[in-house]
C-alpha cells in the first residue's frame, strides 16, 4: 500500500477489502490503447474509508461494466452500506474476471 497514494489499487490474484460511500458516475478521457485515439468513458467511482482494515480517505473506480453493476446492486440492497467489499481481480486479457464478496 503506497503512502501517498489517492486511490485503490487492485493488484492480480491478491484480496483487496473496502469499506465503501457516495458511489457516482464520473466521465473520464481515456486512450483507446488499440487507435490511440482518446474517447470518453464513464467510471462508476466511490469513495474508500477502509483499505484493508486500515482507515483513509482515497477514491476506488472501475471502467468494468460487470464490476460496476455488481457493486451498485449491492450498494442498492444496502449491503454495502453496511458491510466491507471484497474484490479478487482474475486478469485474463479479455475476459477479466472479478470474485466479490462482502464481509
């Protein structure tokens, strides 16, 4: 975990547990690593109280529609509110996985 780090980053294959708030979406510009060409995406952003156990004030996002859906919908049934999220990130190219759980 970096010291001066402002937002959480999940490393492969490796638990990450949060305590998340005020989730939003957010516009970003992006590039597109294939054209080169910048393109505008929405993130799905919260902000990040706990990391790991350890309080803070740093912003957790993701660009992954899967992820995003998953944790507003646990957001939505209060689950969130009330409760840590747990995010296991499985890259696989393209067909990148997410195991999440709360705790």
């Amino acid at each position: 975990m970096s010291l001066l780090a402002n937002y959480v980053k999940l490393i492969p294959e490796q638990k990450k547990c949060m305590k998340l708030d005020n989730p939003r979406i957010e516009e970003r510009v992006v590039r597109d690593p294939k054209t080169g060409r910048n393109k505008i995406v929405r993130a799905l952003v919260f902000d990040c109280l706990e990391e790991d156990g350890v309080a803070t004030f740093k912003t957790f996002s993701t660009l992954s529609e899967k992820l995003a859906t998953t944790l507003y919908n646990l957001w939505n049934t209060g689950e969130l509110k009330r409760k840590r999220v747990c995010i296991v990130w499985h890259p696989r190219d393209f067909a990148t996985e997410y195991e999440v759980w709360t705790e």
